[in-house]
C-alpha cells in the first residue's frame, strides 16, 4: 500500500539517442510493467535550444532551405519492459505528451523541392517556406498564419518495438526489391540501410555491434508491422497501443513528437520537442490471441471535438493538373481534395503557402469514400470552421477577401 | 403567411429512372428554391418488392450469384432547380433518407469473382455470400451477423448534377485514354459508353436524343466533379452539399441509397430502396466564389456518435499475401488493415464473410494516417465496440471463441 | 428463418387513448418480446387535423390563450408485453420517433399567466404566444423565429409502466398530503384524482372499473417512479430504458411526442403529434437486479452534436427581480440563467417572446455546477451557436442588433 | 516579431495568496492583455506537501476527520490586466490546468458530519473517508476505488474578478438577510463575513486596509455575480470566459484545482495542487454589449467524450428516506438519482464510500429534464461506462457482485 511516498513524481528518463531499428541496440533503460515513466524527445530536425539547432523561431525559412536531413530520425530509447518476450503483446499507455516547458514553439515547414520534397513539391515547384506556432497551453497559433488558433492533437509521429533479426531481414529485403525493380527514381522509392549518419547513443556498445547496427539496421522513415514512423494522429495522449513483441524486453522507443497533425501531413506536422509519458503492461502470447500482424490501439477520450467542418471532395483525376485519368489512385485523389481546399482557403484571403502549411498541421480529418467504383477512388478532407476567428462557411455572397499576409519565406524572397 | 393549409405533406415525386449521366436527359420534374420535396429511389439492384426484382429477403446467395449487374444504377431524375444556371452553386440539403415503410429491410452481398467481384475478391476467391439487415428504426441486426446492432448513417451513394456536353466529353476523352492503355484488364479499368443496358425512363422523348443519350452518356459507376457515384457516408440526413452547376436548371439525380455504410465500402453497403428528401436553393456564380471544382458539404450533426474503438493498422506491404512491398500504395495498405480486422473479429468467432460483410456495412472510420513515409502509405480501421453486444476490446486472457454461424451463403454450400 | 414474408411493414397498433394512471386500465393490445411495433400519437392539446383540434398552425396565439387544458395527456396504450410480471424489468428500445407524414409541423407555446403558466408566467405577466415549426426532414425552421434551423432531437415526453395499487395509493397519498400542506396554493402544487376529464378509450369496460379508475387514477403531470412525464429529452430514438414492471404485462404507455426539446422546458416543447415506433423485451427479476426505484436509460448514439455553445451561468439570487437571496434554490438559479440568455438574445435582435420560445424548443443543456456552495446553488445553461445562421459568439464589437420580427400574438395586440 | 527569444518559457507567478473577497485587496501582479501567464494554486485544505499540510496521500481517513477546514478557500491573486475597467468584459482563456509535476496526486474526502458535511452527510450519518487518486498523465485511478480509470476534465473550481464595494455591499445585505431569516440553522445556510481567519498575503498591506477586508470581505464559499465558487466542471483547459468587469484592473483571483469533478460534487472533486495557464484580453463596455449579469463561457473542445453512459432518474419525492413528496425541489430529485446509481454500483461491488467517492469525482453529467410539471421536478445523472475496466451496462443476468474492498476509512474502522 502506498503511503506519503508516494508524491515522488515520476522520474525521467534521460533520453537515449539511435536512429536505427535493430535487435542489437540495447536498450538504455528497463521498466516494470504498470511502472509510468517519461521520456525526453528532442525533435525531428532538432529545432532551436538543442547542440546543432536547426530551425529557429524566426521570420525566415533559411534555416528550412538548407536544413541537413540525412540523419532523422532521433529516437528515444530503446526501454526494455521485465517480462516481455516475442509472441507477446505490450500495451503501451501514452498518457500525456507535452512540449518543453521552457520551449513553448513549433514549426511547420515546407521543405524544398530539392530537400525534403512534400506532397506537392513538385506540382508547387516547392521553395522553403515555414510557419512557427506558440504553444498557449493546449493551443497553437501562428503569427505567419493569423485568424487561426486551434487544440493541438498531441502525439508521437514515430513509436515501435524493435524487430527480430528475421523481421529486420524480411524489411531489408522486400525494400530492397523494390529499390532495385527503381533503380534511378527521384524521389527514391525506399531508403536502404546506410552506415552514413548511422547513431546509437551508448557509449560502451562493443564497436562490432555498433558497426553491424549501422549496416544492417532499418531507416526510421516509413512506418513498419512493429509501428514506427506511421504519423497516426490519433495516437495521443489518452490513446492505449497494442505492439507486438519481436525481441526480449520488447525494445520501444519514441521519437518525432507532434504538437498537432491533421490526419494527413502534407509538409509536416507542428514538430516539436518535449516529454511523453507512458506505462506500458504484457499480455503473454498477445500476437496470437489478437492475430496481430501490425499494433492495434484504442483512442483517446480527449481529442478535440469540432462538429463543424466544410469537407472537399477529391477523386483520381488530376484536374488541378493535366486532367489525366489515373486508376483508382488515392494519392491524386487526396490532391485533388487538397487543392480545392487551398483553392478555397486562397478566397477568404491566405496565400497558398499558408493554406498548405495550415492544412498540414491543423486537426483535418482524410476519409476514404471509395475505393471500388472504377477508375475513380474518392476521398474526402475535413477543414472544422472552429479552428478559425472568422467564419469559413460557404455564404451566398461568397467572401471579401482579407489579407493575412505571408508564412515565413526565404530572405530571397523566392516562393 | 402561412395558414392551416400548411398540414399539407411534402409531395413525393414518383421516380423518373435513368442510368446514365448526359445533358439531353430533359428533367422529369421542376422544383423552386427553397421547396421541399421527396424522391422515391428504388434500390441499385431493384431488390424484392420491385419488378425484376433480383436480391430477395431469404437465406441462400443464389439471387447474388446470378444477379445482372448490367443495368446500374437506377437513378431517380433529373429534377431541375428553377433559376439554376451554369457557374451556380446548387446547395442541397438532404433532410431525410428512410427506407420504405413497407420494406423495412436490405441486404449486403459479396459477390462472386466472376460477377461483381469486390475489394478481395481475387484473394478471397470469392463466392456469392449475403446478410440480410432488418431495419428497427434507427437500427439494423441482422440474422446472419448475430450480436451486432448498430444506428445506421442512412446517405445516397450516388448524388450529382448533370454534366455540360463539354464536360462530358472531357470524361469520356480521359476515360478512353485510360481504358486504350489497359485494353484487357481484368476486371476493366473504367467503363466507355455503351448503348446496350441504356435506359431513359421518359416516355416523350425525340428518339434521336435518346440514341445520343446511350451512345454518350457517361456510365455511373465512378464519382466525378458532378458528384455521382462518391459513396461518402456522410452525405446523410442533415448534411448541406454545394455542387456547381453545368447545365440549366442544374438536373440534379440521386440513387443508390444506403441505410449504412463504412468509410470504405468493402463489397457493398446495406442497399436499400427508401425516399429521400431535398430542398434546394442557389448560389449565383457560386463555382467562381467557392472555387468549385467538384461538389464540398457541411456534415449533419446528427451521425451515429460511438466515442470508444479498436483502430487497425495496415501498410503498403502484402504481409497478409506474398509479402510484397508495394510503393505507397494506399489501396494495399487498406486491404492489410482490413485483413487485421478480420483476423481479429474471426478470433471472437465470426467467419471470414461475416467479418467482411460487418466491415463492409457497419459505420467503420477510414483514416489515412501518412502518404510521405516512403516506401510505406499506413492507414487506420476503426471499428466502434458499442455496435456489438458482446466486449471486443482486447483483454490479457484473450477471447473464448463463440459460435455466430454463417451468413447467407450459396445453396451448394460453396464459400 | 425469415423468407420474402419479411417485407411486411411492422404493424401500427391504432391508438387507444386513456388519460389516467391505474392498474385495472385494461391493455389495448399485446405484444410479445422481440415484436416490433408502432404507436400513433395524438399531440398534448390535440393539434390541428385530429377533432377537436384546437392549436392551428397560423399565425396568432388566440387559440393557445383559449386552449382547454383540463384533458391532458392524451397516452397511447397501454400496451400489454407477453411474460412481463411485477418485480420484472421491461427493457423498451426506442425505434424511432417521427412527427405524421402528413403533417410536418408542430408548435411552442407561451400559455396565458391564468391558463397553462410556464417557467415565468409570473415574472413575465405571461400573454399567449406561439411560434409554429416547420419540420423540413430532421430539422425545424420557424417562421415566427427566423435565423434558427436545428436538428429535432424527438422524443416522448411522457412513458411509462403501469403503477400497481400499492403503488398508486402511495403516490394518492403523498401527493394528497402535500396538497393539504398547500391547500390554497396557485398554481396548484400538485394535483388529486380528479373524475372530470378522465377518460378511458375501450369500450367494452365494465362502467364499475371506469368509475373507480376515474376516481382513483393519478394524474399523468408528474413523472414518478414508472417514469411518466419526465419530459427528458434523451429518451430520444435510439434510446434503450430499463422500467420497473408493477402488473402483469407491464401495460405500457406514452404519450406528448416532442420534436425538440432542451433539457429544460420553460413553456413547452416542440408539441407534435406523429408515430413512435418500439421494441420490448423482459428481464426477470430486474427491479432486485439493478435496484431499480426508477426507470433507468442508455442514450441513443444519434442525438445532434454541437460542439459550440455559449454557455450562461445563474446563482439562486433573483438578480433579475427583487435581488432576493434564496437558499440553494435551483430553480431560482436555472431562472437567472435563462433571463442571462434571453437578455443576451435581446441584444442580437430577438424579442424576449421569441427568446423564451426558442430555449423551450431548441437542444439547449442544463448542467447543476454546484449544489453544495451555500447559499448559492450554481447552473449553467448552453446555447448551441450552430443552430444560429448567423454568428452569436461575443465579438469585441459587440452586436450589431437585427430585426426578427415577432412570434405569433393575440389578435389583440397585447404581449 | 518575434526571434529566437520566443524561447523563453511564460513566466509563473508565484502565488499571492487571500481568502476574502474585497475590492480593497491590491493586485499581487499585473499583466498585459495578450500576456501568457501562469498561476500557482496550493489546493483548497493545503494537501501534502505544503507547509501545513492537511490531507496525506496515505490510507486511513483521520485526516480528513480532524481537518481544519476555517481558512479556506486558498485564492492566488488578485491580478490586474492592464486597461480594464468597471463596465468591461474581461475574457479570460484558461490555457492549461495541470497538477504539480511533483505531486501526482489528489483526493476526494467524504467528510464528517459534523465537520464538512456534504450532500448526503446526515442520510449516511457521514463518517470521513477518503481515495487517493493517482495522475497517470491525463488519467486517475485510486487504489481505494479499483476498476475505475477516467480523463480528468481539470478545472479551477473557483475562479473570479472582484468586487466593487457596492456590489459587496449588496452581497453582504442579501446573504445577511437570509442569516437573519434562519439564525440556528445547522449547518449555517450562509457565512457572514468574519475577521477571523481572514488572510491577505502582501506584507506591505496598511494595517487598516487590512482590517476592512478582514471585516468587510465576502466569504469565498458561494459562486457570485463574478464568479467565484461556480464549480463548473466545463470551465476546463481550452475553455473562454467572459468575467464582467467591477473594479479597475478587474482583479481576477482563482484556486480550488480539480483534477476531475462530475458536473454536480457530493462530497468534494479530486482536489489538487497545481498551475493553471491563462491569457486575457479586455472588451470594452462588454457588461453591457452582452448584458452580462454572471460570467458566460465558451467550453473547450477537448473535454473527455463518452457517448456510453448509463443514465439514472430521480424524482422530488425522498423514496430512498421517508417517502415525502416535496413540491419542484430538483435537490431532492437529485439526491434521489444519485441514490439510485449508488444502489446501482452498490449492486456491482463497490461499497457506498466508494459510489459516493466515485460519483463526486467522475466525469459524470446531470441534467434537469423538468422542472415544470408539479409536483415532480425531474432530473438524470449519467454515469459513462468507459471509465469502468468492467462491463456496468445492464444485464438480462444480473451481476455477480465482485470485492473491491473498501475506501480509505478512519482508522477506528467507523464507517
């Protein structure tokens, strides 16, 4: 039974950097199951107040234009849970997920054409463009976005369990055939392991596994059957995940915090650096008593709730482009959807760089309407109006467009 | 003012069936701003209680095994909006969608792989499978599907405006392009023209336009800037939709109604023939004020609110196949987080076409949770626990399989 | 199984009409657990289109200041549930609750400070007003209250099981005794047996039984514990209410069908009459079971959702009379809190008539904050913006004040 | 515009301490519209930690037996917003409500009856007892109440501007009638002013200004026309307040943290220590632009959502006591309700310490359904069943009553 003792707060785990996945990385701390622990995330490109600061809360996308992003993602952990072996489940509670209090800021960027890309940097010939959002306590507001001040959605854009040497096996070579069948593609398709930039944060790790970590190990870009990078925004605090078990210990780490994403981040989210706080607990041979292929979860009672929203339509059919016909392709309906809602948002008065920034930050909801009625999938983005100080509705007088001026651009003035 | 004469009821305006979109398809009815009014919508497969009637209220899937596909959709209209002119917004409130009175039932069918098909019908190898659903007000359950109940979020599948002559032949100029670079795909990639199956419901009509009307007409399947085919569950009662105007009068046609349906409808919603309510009023210019490239709507207040869920992922790999990578394919990913979906409702104790016909019916979410992780689209399935009777969530002792029996199925027993 | 029969619309059970509450009211009809089935309604006052209609839908409240009263309620049933015995809880689905096709209207009501009252017959010198709705599918707009459009959210304003003798003699006689308490009391506190006006629609009765059910059958204004007229607006469609059975069958009735309401009714809701469809079925021994001393309820899933409101406070202070200090007296604070809303309305151009109308009828809340900080009980009252068309959020500029126009009147001009 | 500096974090102000209200108490503080600030708030019986402190986080309840409960309420402030004046609106966003990091933890006290009291403390002859609440970020569990986890909706209990000497002087005259009109009653049905333990913490305070408020200052127990001791669970993280504007600086104080209460407290909410974040900005003359008698708000769109709920009726008639029938007394009715959920719960498992602690602490809703059909007002208390780890919906078996021990109770087992 618990006595006076127990107003000793939660402790925090310092974090551990690596930004691999490998059964190899030890991990840098170990919980007890029902144990809440927190942990320290730094952010995704290291913004400002970190050794080698990147992005900084100023009025120019300089910092953005020229940002290094060959060594993504830094991850915090990995925490070993008592108890946890493969076949098992690990529940995962997020019970909160807050920014630095001393560091109440975050940005969205639109990253180059020739750095980072995004969902449209081709259609926009993308130049980089930023906007930097104050935290006032549960909300965002931007002075490179104004009329808008919304609850942020908080939650981590990359969290997973480390992989078994024959899951990790089984990634490396299924992307690896896919690299090969696109050899030369700009974009690349898929990023193979790299020991360049390669980094586990333990100093006494023998230096051959350090070095079969960095050549084996699995990039943190895309989200994979142990979670990962999978930007899910309804991982927020409040939410309960089931992961499935692939090594001893479980090996969960965290990283690229966001202050809110809607459901479909099409430059970024509100990056930011803070703490999440988690208690985790086993259910012994989860993977076969839920078929787990991939984590499951439950939602948070806590997201915001906006009942009103204008929803724009989209299908496969790139009529903000050349008009061509695609074949039930969920990405060119998503754009479509995308620019009719900058198209709209462009009315009331923001320039394209704000709607696109907005978009890609706020709590928009991405519903797939169809996927059966051929050629054309048809999908669905949800703006809410209350996320605006002024109304959004459509009106029959349509609107008087304001100005709000512009997001934060390069000192050259290019956009 | 009114009066005590204002007892009168809403008319019905008995159906005017067509199933192609064409400007020449002269209105069946005329309607002024701001006047309510019904339509009668009779069902896509014209189900029992119709003339031809093709799906019956009964136990086997030999009606869907052998149904004919070849005249789709029955839409109700045109119905043209006095004052609507091209370039005009014509805002539609859908105020109402009931079933008919007198047939207070629908069904959902999976269809064979040679006759309907399906999102898995190659991986299912599907064959002929239905639930029948019994509407009790607001509610469906169904005797295939024991232990689940749920509110439906009734909505027409297919609502649009009727397309210019030069819209038209924009659709039919992409569509061509695309069927000419895939001339033997299996299923077809998209549906040219095609005068057989054609039909106009009027009996006046210059033969020579109703030959012009089935040589050009654009088939119903696809959604596309009209409207038509989007199978967007929240179009339902109480939404407000705003579709730009190609043609005077604006021709608005509806059809296809579902008493419920998920986001993504898998193998069918719960078809029903039913009424819908309208009234309408209009925007003028309003494509030019709202940047109106294809129809947006405000969501009714009154949808089916279920708070607690168990929320599946799914990535672009076949991991429940070949275990492929495939290049954020969102279409692969959905297939996954559906297939964990069904894993896991089979370990409560449904079959496979229960647990497909459920998702395929019930008021699922679909949330596309990144498209710019490369390789890997990750998507989210959330099924709502209070549909069922019995506890779904996940549990440390797991579940103890319960016996639901099967759906309707095929009388020689085929699955 | 079912087969084809299954298209059979569920049977309308015509109304049998009683205005008491006794145990020796024989049932109307019976039905068995699991049947489906529909129950006319006939409205509070009777409205136009039933004889002796007596509140019409025009354009003065002459016929509200005249409205006979004395009859009411007018309940439907009761209905007898093969199996139900006394300790048994009748579980009741609420199917649906829709207004008569034929006549989509219904009316709020200010009575006359001497005949009908309301929550400020008093403090306002109440004069006869009405406002009439139209109800366009799930909505009502009232020409006597422009600018307002919200989703009904229906339901039976009275329900309930039939009281055994036992019972009925407790509720004679405590409510007999408070009577003495108050004998000269106006408006009355509450109200004894009372032969003139009671009415039982069989014919068949033994004139022995009539007799003693119109001189010993309660009153139908008050709930109690079969529920009765709890005027709660939650027992909406989609609803799920667990009553304590009192004689064999249960012998259900309902009645004072509401289109709208809020939590609070001030001088009535939106009054219709229209068909209230259910479903029943039986746990023995449920009273012993849930310890139920009154009925209990799960909310619908579909009620409407509005995110937005502006909520108003009140204490029990009469700030807006005489300033009188009371004790803990909620409905002297839920008062403040309506006149703090009411004033508010004024300011945006509504009268205070059409105010006080639209609280009564509208999805207003009504949360109690505190009943325990003497001597001031503390209530909130929340106002949906989205019901508005137009914009009543307090803007730093205050209201620029509109002109609505007026409710319906008397003829004679006085408010 | 902003740069780097936008790093530093909103400063906090440490906590100036009074327990009066009076115009005459100087600011502690003051801030500029837009400001970001934060406010410490040392809990309403100064809980662990504190100097003085009360309440342990321990388990017996002779704490709360014997606690002093004279000094209450532990306001921080007053501070001043620069440019508001009598006759202004002050809107105040309350940005974030959190606990100490290093005091994860609160309670809830059922207190003696002879000193506290509380809602039912002479039905139970209150005997004090106690749960710990345990903060796992966004969530509280209790070791004395097990199977329950709930989203705290965290709020100032108190929160107001102050007075101006005539508005005092009005508050000081009603409440003092009301004293004078019941001088024995027990408990007292209000608090006269009283010097004695009257507190302002500012040392630089002339001993005579000190004096007045000491002998003048209004007692904090009571909600007001500015606030104050509302207990208004809504008034949570995200929400906007609009506080009429009395004396120049406006003067707004706040204390009494909740880490969660229901929407009516029994017995206390699960009071904590903590920092609350605000914003503030000024509308000029708004008393009179929105007619603002008592403080209206906006709530926040991210309070817990739990559509399931099971919903409880109460009746103004003491069925669970003597059986009287009281005339629209809604405290009767709500005790009646509450009653009904406890015998509910009881019938589960829990003791009647734990549903009381419970019922106080939770999420829980209260609505009134009637209060105008004598003689029975009519009210519902909702219990939602998310936050229970078991299933509490009613069932056609019953339930089988589990041991969940029992609540911290005094130490000589006195229940």
């Amino acid at each position: 039974m618990a006595t006076q003792a127990n107003s000793v707060p939660h402790p925090t785990l310092i974090q551990g950097i690596h930004n691999r996945w490998h059964p190899d990385i030890p991990p840098f701390a170990t919980v007890k199951p029902g144990e809440v622990f927190k942990i320290e995330c730094v952010g995704k490109s290291k913004p400002v107040y970190w050794t080698g600061a990147q992005i900084g809360n100023n009025d120019t996308s300089d910092d953005v234009k020229n940002v290094d992003l060959t060594k993504v993602h830094n991850l915090s952990g990995p925490i070993a849970v008592e108890g946890a072996e493969p076949g098992d489940c690990l529940v995962v509670d997020i019970l909160d997920v807050t920014p630095f209090e001393k560091m109440p800021w975050g940005y969205t960027g639109i990253f180059e054409l020739t750095n980072g890309g995004g969902l449209f940097a081709r259609e926009f010939n993308s130049k980089a463009a930023k906007a930097i959002w104050d935290f006032h306590g549960i909300y965002a507001t931007s002075r490179h976005i104004p009329g808008v001040r919304f609850a942020g959605v908080s939650h981590p854009g990359l969290i997973g369990t480390a992989p078994s040497a024959e899951l990790l096996a089984t990634w490396n070579k299924r992307e690896g055939a896919l690299i090969a069948e696109h050899p030369n593609a700009v974009p690349a398709v898929a990023f193979a392991p790299n020991a360049v930039g390669a980094y586990v944060g333990q100093d006494g790790l023998d230096p051959k596994v350090r070095q079969k970590i960095a050549e084996e190990g699995a990039r943190t870009i895309p989200g994979r059957e142990h979670g990962g990078n999978c930007d899910i925004k309804n991982l927020s605090r409040g939410s309960r995940c089931y992961f499935p078990v692939f090594v001893k210990g479980a090996n969960l780490s965290v990283g690229d915090l966001h202050f809110s994403q809607g459901d479909l981040s099409f430059c970024g989210a509100i990056e930011m650096a803070g703490i999440i706080t988690f208690s985790t607990s086993i259910i012994k041979g989860g993977i076969e008593k839920f078929a787990l292929k991939q984590p499951i979860f439950l939602p948070s009672p806590v997201d915001p709730l906006y009942s009103s929203k204008v929803i724009f339509e989209g299908i496969s059919v790139d009529y903000h482009g050349d008009g061509k016909q695609y074949n039930m392709d969920a990405t060119v309906a998503y754009k479509q959807a995308a620019l009719n809602a900058i198209a709209y948002l462009m009315k009331i008065g923001y320039t394209r760089e704000q709607a696109y920034l907005l978009l890609s930050a706020a709590p928009i909801e991405s519903h797939v309407g169809a996927l059966v009625d051929s050629p054309n999938a048809c999908v669905t983005l949800a703006v809410p109006t209350g996320i605006f100080s002024h109304d959004i509705l459509p009106k029959p007088e349509g609107f008087t467009k304001q100005d709000f001026g512009q997001c934060a651009i390069r000192s050259d003035g290019i956009v």
